[in-house]
C-alpha cells in the first residue's frame, strides 16, 4: 500500500539503468523514522549553523570555486553546466540583495565502539556524526 502511496502522490522517478517512458518506480523511503539521540541531534542542530554560513561563503567566492572546480567542470557535465550559470550570473552582476540556499544535510551517525578491542559498554554508544552530502538538488525533490 506504501508504494501505490508513493507512486499515486508523485514520489516516483524513472529508472536510469531500464529506462522506459512508461514505467516509473516509486522514490526509496521508509515508513517508520530510526532513532537518533536527542543530545546528538542537538550537537548536529548547532553545528548546521556552522555548515550553513560555510556553503554561503563558498557559493560568493568566485576565485574559490572557480579554483576548486576547474577540473571537475571539464570531465563533469552537469557540474559544468552549473558552472556556466554562475558564470553568467557573476559577469552579468547580482542584481538581488539577498540570496536563499535550500539545502538538506544527510548525517549519519558513528556507532562503532570509539576504543576498538576494548569493553564498548563502558563508553559512550555515540562517537560522532558524519556529514554525508549536503545536497541542494534533491531539495526540491518533496
């Protein structure tokens, strides 16, 4: 019933690897939300404030990201083509005062015993989360 859900409300794509205009498979997702310590989840909340002026800097330094991106924009298609509408955005001049970045964090969190061979009972169950991607694409995506 989950997945006639999905697929009956949009949360569906086409697959890259069968690909067939008339078809669609639902969007991965899980029905139930897994657990994450709220002391942790706070540590994550406070750090993203962190992350967030991070991206914001990266994205207004042109010589940065023109430095960091010049050989992944020759090989990488879709990063080039990014890359050229902010080109143009640059040389033709920002004309909006403010800007709005809507991205999702993926964290994981690192739940292997922090002393490996030892008792792991005796130390905490968390070590520390792991920022996967930050991801402004899929954003959109819901």
């Amino acid at each position: 019933k989950a997945r006639d859900w999905a697929l009956m409300h949009g949360a569906a794509m086409r697959s890259k690897t069968n690909f067939s205009k008339d078809s669609l498979n639902f969007a991965p997702f899980v029905l139930l939300p897994s657990a994450f310590p709220r002391k942790e989840f706070y540590k994550a909340v406070e750090l993203q404030q962190i992350l967030n002026e991070l991206m914001h800097r990266v994205a207004h330094n042109r010589e940065f990201l023109t430095e960091s991106l010049r050989e992944t924009i020759q090989v990488d298609e879709f990063t080039g083509n990014l890359f050229k509408i902010y080109e143009t955005v640059q040389d033709e001049g920002i004309t909006q005062p403010i800007s709005l970045g809507l991205l999702r964090s993926d964290i994981m969190l690192e739940t292997a015993c922090p002393v490996p061979g030892k008792n792991c009972h005796r130390h905490a169950p968390y070590c520390c989360w792991k920022q996967v991607e930050i991801n402004s694409i899929a954003s959109g995506f819901g």
